[in-house]
C-alpha cells in the first residue's frame, strides 16, 4: 500500500474497541464469551492479552481480524469498523497462530508461500519476488526449497511468520506464536516479530501468549482477560505493582551487631527478618536478611545505619513480583488450573484460522455473512 503505518500513527487508534459483547447462542444455555470489552491500542504498540482458556482471548481476535461479528458493540482497527469495512482491514492486517498446520505439505516453501501472495491479492510477478525478499530477510533462504511436510515445527513457524508478512501488514495478530516450539525456535520467533515492528514505525502487534516472561519480555502494554472482561491493563511494571506495594530487598552482610531488631526500629522498614542461606554454614560471619521497606527510598537510612554499626554489604538485591503473581491475584487461579476453552471458542472448540482473507470464517450454526447474533 502506499500509505504507510507510520503515516497514521497520529490518526485514530490502531484498535479501538468500545462495549464489544459476544454471545454463542448454544444448549442448553447461551455462552457469552466477551462482556463489555473496552480498548485502545495506540499505533506502534506492542500490546499482549493474557488469560486463561475460556477467558474470551480467541473470540476477542476473531472479531478484530473480521472473522467474527460482535453481537453487540463497536470495534475498528486504525479507524476502519469491523463490521462494514472488512476489505480495508484486511489489506492492513495478518494473524499468525501458533501450531498452524495451513497449506499443502507436498508443496516447497517458496511455493506454499507464492500461493497465499496469490489468496492476499498481490498481482503474480510481485507475489514471487515478495515471497524471495521475505526468504532471505528472515534468513529461510535453505529451506526454500524444501517441502512443507519435512519442516520441523520451529522452521514451520517461521514459515507461517513469513506468510504473515506478505501483504505488508500495518498490524499483526500472534495467536499463541511459539506455542510448541522449543526455545531457541522460540527465540528465534520473538527476534523476528520484533526486527519487522522495529523497521517501520507504527506497526502494531497484538499477541496472546502463555508465556509470561515472553509477554514481560515484548510487550509495552498488557491487558489481563478472564470471562470475556478486562481485570486489568497497563505496563508490565504498572501491573507488577498492583501486587507489591512495599519495596523487599535481600541483603547479606558480613556481620550485623545488635541483630535484625537494630534494623526494624528504622524509619521507612516494615520487617528485618533473618533470611535461611547455605553460605551460613561456610561462614558462620555471613549474615542474610530479608527487608521490607515501605517504598525504595527507605533504604539510604538502611544503608546508613548499616555503616554506624560496622556492617558491610555483601551483596543487595531486591525482590519483584512477576506477572504470574499479578495473574493469579487477579484471576485466582493459575494458567496450570484452567478450565476448558468453552468461552473463547466456537461450540466445536475452533480457534481462528488462517483462511485466505477474502473468504471470512463463521461459526457453526451461524449464517456465513456475518449475521449479529
């Protein structure tokens, strides 16, 4: 296309979603999958959603990538309505889901890849020499030739991620990207996302992950989804903080005259208690000590009062919480206790699939243009 992301980027939103509701209307009783969702992301953010199976994940993408309507609300992806401009999203946009088994194994790469140029819309002659560009940008210039069937599952992936690419997206969609791979192919697949975002600006992706660290790792902003709502959204920090609202620091000190008590009178300190170390039994000097301060700042007076009494430290390290922790204050439960995926999914359990874009997806029961339910 010839306008770029990055021309956009002080345009509308690169999503906007506002009251998105869906409802699978199944027996014996109707499920709603989305419950009033409310979003913004802005263009060239990296935004991920995490949540367990059921959480409304999958329906959530099917609607921002035109395979789904809404049953009731709005959502537009850099200002186009899902609903009634799906051509003009399509030509901006891709989704990559992890596991893809899409295309035909008997075909090469370069092949596989030249026939979905051909489901994109590009003119024959572009689509091969689009396909080659990709190839070699991605460093898949040895497998080119390879059939589809003998790939292993990482460089499947990377081949999905390249099918990805072809129409020039302005926004990418990643499904569980790196879901089975092992972690080098993951690796791999993370550089790859961030290198295409980093080399126009305004591009946008919008990820779903399992994977907390990948999610803490890549994403500017997160959003946390249970039983189709948002609970939560900000940086990977801001949400961090929302579960630890005292500073905790771990310190080991050669000595400590007086003991922890001389500590936990300080202004600012919470609690000084010893904390177990195998280095204890080597030298019996070593002394470890878990803090809690009431904000960071506390510690200089920690560290002076340390001096005053002749102590040293050793080492000083302080404690924060993960996005696990944050996950599972606000949904109760971890990713390893889910339920079924019933909410996120269609009634046979089908998640988004990699159909060429002019033919959108529709769920079981539902009419194939896209009727409201």
């Amino acid at each position: 296309m010839s306008v770029s992301p990055g021309s956009v980027a002080s345009g509308p939103p690169a999503i906007e979603a506002r009251g998105v509701r869906r409802v699978y209307n199944v027996k014996p009783t109707a499920v709603v999958a989305l419950d009033g969702v409310d979003l913004d992301v802005a263009p060239g953010e990296f935004f991920g959603l995490l949540g367990p199976n059921g959480a409304g994940k999958t329906t959530l993408i099917k609607i921002l990538t035109t395979l789904l309507l809404p049953s009731e609300g709005t959502a537009r992806i850099f200002g186009f309505d899902v609903a009634t401009d799906v051509k003009r999203i399509r030509r901006i946009m891709n989704m990559v889901a992890g596991g893809e088994q899409s295309g035909y194994g008997i075909l090469t790469v370069r092949e596989q890849l030249w026939m979905f140029s051909q489901f994109y819309g590009l003119p024959r002659g572009d689509g091969w020499r689009r396909v080659d560009e990709l190839i070699e940008a991605v460093g898949f210039t040895e497998q080119a030739q390879q059939r589809v069937s003998t790939l292993s599952t990482g460089q499947r992936q990377k081949m999905n991620f390249v099918r990805g690419l072809l129409n020039d997206p302005w926004i990418l969609f990643l499904d569980e990207p790196t879901l089975g791979l092992d972690v080098a192919a993951a690796r791999s697949v993370r550089e790859l996302v961030t290198s295409w975002k980093a080399a126009v600006p305004g591009r946008t992706v919008l990820l779903t992950t399992h994977y907390m660290a990948e999610a803490d790792e890549l994403c500017d902003r997160i959003a946390i989804v249970d039983h189709g709502r948002i609970l939560a959204i900000g940086s990977p920090a801001e949400l961090k903080r929302r579960v630890q609202r005292e500073s905790i620091f771990r310190l080991e000190l050669d000595r400590l005259d007086g003991g922890v008590a001389a500590l936990a009178r300080l202004p600012g300190v919470v609690s000084a208690t010893p904390a177990a170390s195998a280095s204890d039994a080597a030298d019996r000097q070593t002394v470890n000590l878990d803090l809690v301060l009431v904000e960071d700042g506390a510690l200089g007076g920690v560290v002076a009062a340390l001096s005053g009494l002749g102590a040293h430290i050793r080492s000083l390290r302080k404690s924060e919480p993960s996005l696990e922790d944050v996950f599972v204050e606000l949904v109760g439960r971890g990713f390893d206790e889910e339920g079924s995926d019933t909410a996120a999914a269609p009634p046979d359990g089908s998640g988004p699939g990699t159909a060429p874009m002019d033919q959108p997806e529709h769920e079981p029961g539902e009419p194939a243009e896209r009727e409201r339910v």
